[in-house]
C-alpha cells in the first residue's frame, strides 16, 4: 500500500498525531532498566497501547545510531512491532550528493522499510532525486522548522522578497512530479504558517513542536479546518511518550493519546 493511502485512512478516522519515538534511555521508567534491553521494552509498551489511536510513528535514527549495532538492532526490532497499516517516518534529515543519497534511500526504503523520510534540501535537487524514485514512499523536505536555529538561516530574506523557506516549498512544488513529496512545517511558527496555508494546500504537512516545544494545537487545527486542509500529521515526542513513569505507563500514555485526539476532534466536528 503507498504511503500516501495508508494516510488518508487515518486522516478518515479522524487520527492526525504521529507518535514520536525519540526513545533517551535517561528518560524512560525506572523499572524498566533492570530489564534485558529497557528501551525496546519501552518502545513496545508505547506501541502496544497506541496503535489503534496513532496514525503514524515517527522514529528518531539518533537515538539509536549512538548505540553502533546494539542501536540498529533495537531500531530494527521496534520496527517490527509496529502493524504495517501504519505509517512508519525515517526521522533520519537526510541529504548528501546524488550516489550518497541513493545509498541513504536504499536504507531507509529497502533495508528498514519505512514509509517515510524526512530530508533537507540544502544540497539542491540531485540529493533528492533517489527519494522520488520511490514513488510509493513519501519524503518530508524540512521548510520551517520548529527550534530557535531557524531564523539562522530557514527565515533569511531573499532578493526575490521572499524568505528562504519559502523558496524551499516552491521548489518541493515544483519537484513534486510523483505526489511523494512533503513539507515540514514547525507548529511553533503559527503565524508563518497561516501566511503559506496555500501553498502548502497540495503537500502533505508534518508539523512537529506541539507539546514539549509549546506549539499550540488547537490553533493549528482550527487553521487547518478553516482552510479545509486535512493532509498533515502533528508529531508528538516527548510531550507523549514521557507523560508518565510508573508501572502503568503504557495505560496513561494511551489515556493522554485520547486526549489530544479528542482535542483535535472536537475542533474538527464543531
């Protein structure tokens, strides 16, 4: 199944929020480290009680890749906990030359098997291109991100009068011959994202920074509704996954999964 419709299956259902798996071993319950291998403990308890509510999973590769091969292979073991009607992101940021991206998409796409990426543009087209060729997976292009170090260079302002970001989601447009690409878009940056709704009417949005980062959620829905844009999926990290460290997690982290989605339902039906 593409990616794409994976989505749109949840999107039906009135499920939005992507659950971000930035698994810190320095985080997670205490119980939990006595244990053979705490953080796929703590990765299967989180998917075990939030499959049915999340519509997707997005997997921070840092936080895995710091461990070498121990790393990878929890990576590869959480993977396989997670249903196949389900969207699985490769927070990876990716973005080198052609052969390199290639290389980096054979990875991501055939070794790992996900869904979905999420790249950077600042190398041009070319270290995109290997993305595109999978037509049936779908690649996120960082446009305005949600940390600080955004203004550095993300909200530059060129000759043209427009922001670098900006020429960013032109050119996702323009390159965006197969409907696989996307757009990543900082829930932190309302206003922005208010003043680029249209452009981004045709790509499909992820928006990290509710929660933990005080992206405003109910904001970003009410935008989204008033301008009838239902393709984007709201990431949330830390401000889920460390809701609670008891022996009874995995419970509250499901009870706080209900809550933002009945906050995003309740928007979308009144």
């Amino acid at each position: 199944m593409k990616t794409t419709d994976k989505l749109k299956n949840k999107f039906k259902d009135q499920l939005f929020i992507s659950v971000g798996l930035d698994t810190d071993i320095r985080k997670i319950p205490n119980h939990l480290l006595s244990g053979n291998n705490p953080v796929l403990n703590f990765n299967k308890t989180i998917i075990e009680n939030t499959y049915e509510k999340a519509a997707a999973y997005k997997i921070n590769f840092a936080f895995y890749e710091r461990n070498g091969a121990e790393g990878i292979k929890t990576l590869e073991d959480t993977l396989k906990y997670i249903p196949g009607n389900l969207t699985i992101i490769a927070d990876a940021k990716r973005g080198d030359i052609g052969n390199t991206a290639e290389m980096y998409a054979k990875a991501i796409f055939d070794q790992f098997n996900c869904d979905a990426v999420t790249l950077h543009p600042y190398m041009g087209f070319d270290s995109i291109k290997p993305f595109l060729n999978y037509s049936d997976k779908l690649s996120y292009i960082l446009g305005l991100t949600s940390n600080a170090g955004a203004a550095d260079f993300e909200k530059l302002k060129l000759a043209n009068g427009k922001f670098l970001y900006q020429e960013v989601i032109d050119k996702i447009i323009e390159w965006n011959k197969f409907n696989n690409l996307g757009v990543v878009f900082g829930a932190t940056n309302l206003e922005e994202l208010n003043q680029n709704l249209e452009k981004l009417k045709n790509l499909p949005v992820l928006l990290p920074g509710i929660g933990a980062q005080g992206g405003n959620l109910e904001e970003i829905i009410r935008l989204f509704k008033i301008n009838k844009i239902s393709d984007f999926l709201i990431n949330i990290s830390r401000g889920l996954i460390y809701a609670d460290n008891s022996i009874d997690f995995g419970k509250k982290i499901s009870e706080k999964l209900d809550e933002f989605n009945n906050r995003i339902q309740n928007i979308l039906n009144n």
